[in-house]
C-alpha cells in the first residue's frame, strides 16, 4: 500500500481547517477544498420544554443551537470528543463525550435512562445519518429532534480539480460528503485517488467509484482517521 503524502480534504468549513492542521501536524499535506456548506435553518426554534438533556452529533449542531438558545445548563450528551470540545468552548456546564457514534451515544443515554426523567432534546441537521430517536425507542426515551443546519453540497473549485493529478488521497467525514465525491469523479475520473473514510457508512457511497481504493478508520472518529494515515505515512 503506498502511503498518502496529498491529501484533499472534503468536509465542510470550520471544521476542514482544523483537520488540515492536524494532517500537518504529521506532516502530510492537505489540499481543503469542502465538497460541503453549512447552512442554519432559517425560522428553527427548539423547544426546552420538560428537557432533561440535549444531544449533539456534531459540532454544526453546537453552533447553530448556541445561536438559537442561551441554556448551558442542561445536561449535555455529545457523539465524540470534537463534538463535546464544540459544546465547552460554548460554556455548557455538563458534557459528557460517548466517543463513538449514535448507537454509542444511544447506548450512554440509554444506560442513564433512570435519570432522564424528561424529554431528550436534538438539535440535529436536516438529514441526518442516522435516526437517534429510533435507537433510543427500545429504552422509552422521548426524543424532541430539531433540524436547526443543513449540509449543502457545492463543487469543488477549479484550482483544486486543475491539482487532482498531484493529490493522492481524499479525506471523506460523512455520507453526504462521499455521494459529492462520487459525483465529481464520473465528471473527473482520478483512479490513482485512495479515499479515507470516518466509517464504513461513510464510505458506502463509494462503492462503485472509479478509486484505487477505499479505507475506513477503525472507529468512527478523526483520530481514529488520523492514525491510521499517519501509519501508512509512517511506512
């Protein structure tokens, strides 16, 4: 397997500059060029109604909840440590990481049903990629979802498709952002391109893809993602 050196990164903005300084860190390069926009929905409310916790699985869910309500003093309950560091640097007094993905966060909330004596509130994205409250229907946990964001997909510019022949790998943080991908490569074949996915559902998309390969983190989370590119870096 040859090493990634050039990597593309997809995800959308703020989050894909803070990954191209990881990937620098290592000392890989990062080409960011999201594949995806961030959008807040516009007239969303959420309602804190009875709540006894929020939850969110990403940190987009954070910053348009934060803009949208001043409570920081219901229990948190976030999908993974990026997740959770989003919802400290807007002073929430309780976060907890499950450091992992929904059913992981399904399984902490479900495993402290006894203290939740009230509705679970989700701030979520207006397609999520996966149902929250389905997995947590079996416990008899109430969950208010919200779509309060949405991704938008947008194409890459052309300085970044003029580049694609010097790229060797594209970093891929969702489903959404993978389907874009496969998009833009039946206009722009790249064979030589291994993608590096979050998860196997992330990477599901790509299936069919014309890719010299395709690899997923051991966990659904980007230091999982990123050690796994610095072991190949390091071969």
């Amino acid at each position: 397997m040859t090493p990634p050196h050039t990597l593309w990164v997809t995800r959308a903005q703020p989050g894909a500059d803070a990954t191209a300084e990881r990937l620098r860190q290592v000392r890989l390069t990062p080409v960011v060029a999201p594949l995806l926009v961030v959008q807040p929905i516009a007239g969303a409310a959420v309602d804190l109604t009875d709540a006894a916790a929020i939850v969110f699985t990403s940190a987009n869910g954070v910053a348009a909840f934060a803009a949208l309500s001043p409570e920081r003093a219901l229990r948190v309950f976030a999908v993974g440590d990026a997740t959770a560091g989003a919802a400290r640097r807007e002073r929430f007094k309780s976060v907890l990481s499950t450091q992992g993905d929904v059913q992981a966060l399904a399984s902490a909330l479900t495993a402290r049903r006894r203290e939740l004596g009230g509705v679970i509130v989700y701030p979520s994205a207006a397609e999520p990629a996966q149902d929250l409250g389905a997995a947590l229907a079996p416990a008899g946990l109430a969950v208010r979802q919200t779509a309060v964001y949405e991704t938008v997909a947008t194409p890459p510019p052309a300085s970044l498709l003029a580049r694609l022949p010097e790229i060797d790998g594209v970093l891929l943080h969702s489903a959404k952002a993978a389907e874009a991908l496969a998009e833009v490569l039946t206009l722009h074949p790249t064979p030589h391109l291994t993608a590096y996915c979050l998860s196997r559902q992330v990477a599901a998309p790509l299936r069919d893809a014309d890719l010299t390969d395709v690899h997923a983190a051991f966990a659904p989370n980007e230091a999982s993602l990123l050690a796994l590119l610095e072991s190949l870096a390091a071969a």
